[in-house]
C-alpha cells in the first residue's frame, strides 16, 4: 500500500476527475500536503476521510 498520493493516483482511487480533486483541495474539503509544487495525500489520511465522510452521510451510501 502507498504511504502518499499523488493527484492523479487519488483520482483513479476515487473514480473522480483529477480538475475535481484539484477543485477540492481549492476548496480545503480534502485533507492533503503542498509539497513545493506537488499535492501529496496522506493515504491512511485519506482513508480516514473517507470513513467520517460515509458516516456523516449515511443514507447516501
């Protein structure tokens, strides 16, 4: 498993758009790490996103 992400990675791991994921860190709705030029996600970071993302939003799911 990968300790980090890039946003393409992410983006194939979530099944959105890489311009959504970027739209979401614009937005600081998704943890992450500015790395110089680079945006990194911290997976167990992620993972536990996720989780409180899906309780938060039971129903949907």
């Amino acid at each position: 498993m990968r300790v980090v992400y890039t946003v393409k990675e992410l983006s194939q791991l979530l099944g959105i758009s890489k311009d959504s994921i970027y739209a979401m860190v614009r937005e600081h709705q998704i943890p992450h790490i500015k790395l110089r030029k680079r945006i990194l996600f911290h997976s167990e970071t992620i993972d536990k996103w996720l989780r409180e993302s899906s309780a938060v939003f039971p129903d949907k799911y």
